[in-house]
C-alpha cells in the first residue's frame, strides 16, 4: 500500500474516501484511526462497510465499544475512547480479534497502546480543518510504538 493524503470537504466525501479505501486493504489488517472527536473515523468506517457491500446498519461503537460486521469480510470496529484499562480490554477477549479473517478498525488506538506495540499497523489521521473539511492521511506503520 502506498501512503496518501486526502482532502474532504464534506461527510459524504469521507465516506466515499472510505469506500475506495475498501478496495486496498489487505485482509488481517488492523486500523488505527487517530483523530479527534467528530473528525469522522466512524464516518469513515461507514464508507468502507458499503465498500464491503454492507447494507445493515452502521453505529458507532462509542458505547458497545466493539461492533462486529459480516460483511464481504467479517469487520471489527473498536471505540476505546471511553475504556482506557487495558485489563478490561483483555478481559473481554480483544486478542481474540485480531486473526488474519477479520479487518479491525480501532478508533482512539492510543488507549491501547500495549496491546498494539510492535505490531503491524495501517495507521490513518484524521484532521479537522474546519466545519466541514477534513485532511485524512494513511501510512502503515511496520512496529506500532
Ligand atoms: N468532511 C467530513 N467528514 C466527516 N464528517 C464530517 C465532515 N464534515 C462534517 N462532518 C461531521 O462531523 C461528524 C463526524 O462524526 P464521526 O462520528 O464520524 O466522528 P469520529 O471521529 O468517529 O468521532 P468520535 O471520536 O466521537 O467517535 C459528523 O457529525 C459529520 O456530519
Ligand atoms: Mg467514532
């Protein structure tokens, strides 16, 4: 994969970026979505479940913290914004997802950071411009740290 740098200037934008993002992720890929409240990771994710042809519903895992999808792959979206114990992560089976079937998106991947260290990552920022531009990057990341 080839890193890149995106410009949105809308919702609808974002989804798109994540519906073309769809067609280039490996599968046993895990996402790093960086970026701050409401700079539109779940927005994102949304765009890549009907990249996936997903027509379910798509929420964010702010509160279920993790949503399971079966889509074209079977695809894990993960919130840690609102649980930042890493024994509580544990507890609740996350190494369990990360096989070569699934494609797990991880929204606030620094609460989990132990979890995540030395592995490898497709990393993406989010940056809110303004109302309603966003500048997202991809890069992947051979040793999380
Ligand atoms: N260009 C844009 N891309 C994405 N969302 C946008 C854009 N412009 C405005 N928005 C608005 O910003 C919000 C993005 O929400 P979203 O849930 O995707 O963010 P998030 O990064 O997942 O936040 P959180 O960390 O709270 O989960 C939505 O209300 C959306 O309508
Ligand atoms: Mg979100």
């Amino acid at each position: 994969m080839n890193d890149w740098i995106k410009h949105s200037k809308n919702y609808l934008d974002t989804e798109k970026l994540g519906i073309e993002f769809s067609k280039t992720i490996p599968i046993g890929s895990i996402i790093a979505l960086n970026g701050n409240l409401g700079s539109g990771k779940t927005t994102f994710v949304k765009g890549v479940l009907k990249g996936f042809n997903y027509d379910g519903e798509v929420t964010s895992p702010t509160y279920t913290l993790i949503n399971e999808y079966e889509a074209k792959y079977r695809i894990i979206h993960i919130d840690c914004f609102r649980e930042k114990n890493i024994d509580r992560w544990l507890n609740i089976g996350l190494i369990d997802y990360f096989t070569n079937e699934n494609i797990l998106f991880i929204e606030w991947p620094n609460h989990i950071k132990n979890i995540l260290f030395s592995r490898k990552i497709i990393e993406l920022n989010f940056e809110i411009k303004d109302l309603n531009e966003r500048l997202i990057c991809m890069r992947e990341i051979e040793s999380y740290e």
